[in-house]
C-alpha cells in the first residue's frame, strides 16, 4: 500500500495523474485491453480534472487499450445530474472523447432500464477491473458500499444490487466487496476535513470492513491512498 499526503490539492492532483499515467503505461505493455472504474463524487473531482487538462501526454497507443466502466451507478436516467454516468462525462470523459483519445464505446455504461442492471454489467465485465479511482464518503463509505448495511455484507462475486441506499437515490448498482479486492489498481481519495474521520477509521486496526467499508481496499494488490485532510 503506498500512501501519498499533501497539504495542497493541486499537488496531490498532480502525483494521483502521475502515478495514474504510470500504471496505464506499465499495463498497456502486457494487456490489450485495460478497465478503469470510476466512481461520482466531490474527492475524485482532483485527478479527472488532471485527466482532461493533460490526457493528452497518455500515448495513443495506451489510449486505444483503455475502456472506463462505474465502480457504481444510481438507477437513474443517464440524463441525471444523479446520474455518475453524466457526471463524469460532463467532467472530463466527453472532452477526451472530443479530443480523440477516447472512443465513446469505450464508456461501458449501465442498462439503467433494465430489471437485472447488476447482472448485465457483472457479465460485460467478466475480464475483470484492472484500475478503480474511487472516494470516500464522510460515513467511510466507497462504491456504494455502506457501514453496517447489507450491500458491505453481500457475499456476491460481481456487481450488486442495491435498493435501499442509505444515501440518496435509493436504487444502485454496486461493485460487490469480493470483487472490489480483484482490482489490482485501486486510487483512493480522501479530500478535505469532512473525510477526516473517515481516514482515521481506515487507519484503526480494531475496526472491521464492514464498520468502515473503504478498508477493503487494503486487501487490493496494490493500493495507491492519497489525503489532504
């Protein structure tokens, strides 16, 4: 686990697109095809804009491997302003796409309208995630992966469903806990005061995952933590 902390956001901006550049260009030259998660919310907000303003020092090359999925999704129109879909092309994945760097199929996007959304998309990410950039919520809850809360507790291999958020809207799809430790990349984000607890929980040994659900990414091969607390 290797731990970055910065007392300045723009600094901790500049090392997450980094090391984030870095770990593109290390599995492009193994893998053909390399999946990025990514997942809403004000912590994240620091590395997509590093991604828009300097996607362009990534290699084509690395570019044409790269596809993005959703770490989650709230069952919601794509249209949403709850949607994550929405929030992070209008953020930065519409402008690699308009710059070329990115195909638009290469945003796997959610079946919102379907009965089993979690089932389609466990299914159209059978080879696995290689890379998660993914926050934290004050709660110390990531994905939508909550406290105490049957999503954290779900036993599933693949995506699951959520219908009882305890955060607003109610209705989500969710990496699952097992399948959030085969990612081999995890970036985590805790940013600003409000996240404090939250990482303080993630650093208390006598605390479980399910009590603070963003300390499964500790059993990840190789976990990338970056605070500005």
């Amino acid at each position: 686990m290797q731990m970055f902390n910065y007392t300045q956001l723009d600094e901790l901006a500049l090392e997450s697109f980094n090391c984030f550049k870095n770990t593109l260009e290390s599995l492009a030259k193994t893998k053909d095809l390399i999946t990025v998660a990514l997942s809403g919310g004000s912590s994240v907000k620091a590395i997509y804009d590093q991604i828009k303003e300097r996607g362009g020092e990534i290699g084509a090359d690395v570019w044409s491997k790269v596809r993005f999925c959703f770490a989650d999704e709230r069952i919601v129109p794509l249209t949403s302003e709850d949607s994550n879909y929405k929030f992070v092309m209008d953020l930065f994945l519409r402008t690699l796409v308009d710059r070329g760097l990115i195909k638009e199929e290469a945003v796997l996007k959610v079946k919102v309208d379907e009965e089993f959304p979690h089932i389609s998309y466990t299914e159209a990410l059978a080879e696995g995630i290689d890379i998660a950039l993914l926050g934290v919520g004050p709660d110390s809850h990531t994905c939508s992966l909550f406290p105490d809360h049957s999503s954290v507790t779900d036993c599933s291999e693949g995506f699951i469903f959520v219908d009882d958020s305890p955060k607003p809207p109610s209705v989500r799809i969710s990496m699952s806990r097992a399948l959030l430790t085969t990612v081999e990349y995890p970036f985590l984000f805790f940013i600003g005061e409000s996240k404090r607890d939250a990482f303080e929980k993630f650093s208390d040994e006598q605390l479980s995952e399910s009590q603070v659900p963003v300390k499964i990414v500790r059993r990840c091969s190789n976990p990338f933590i970056f605070t500005q607390i």
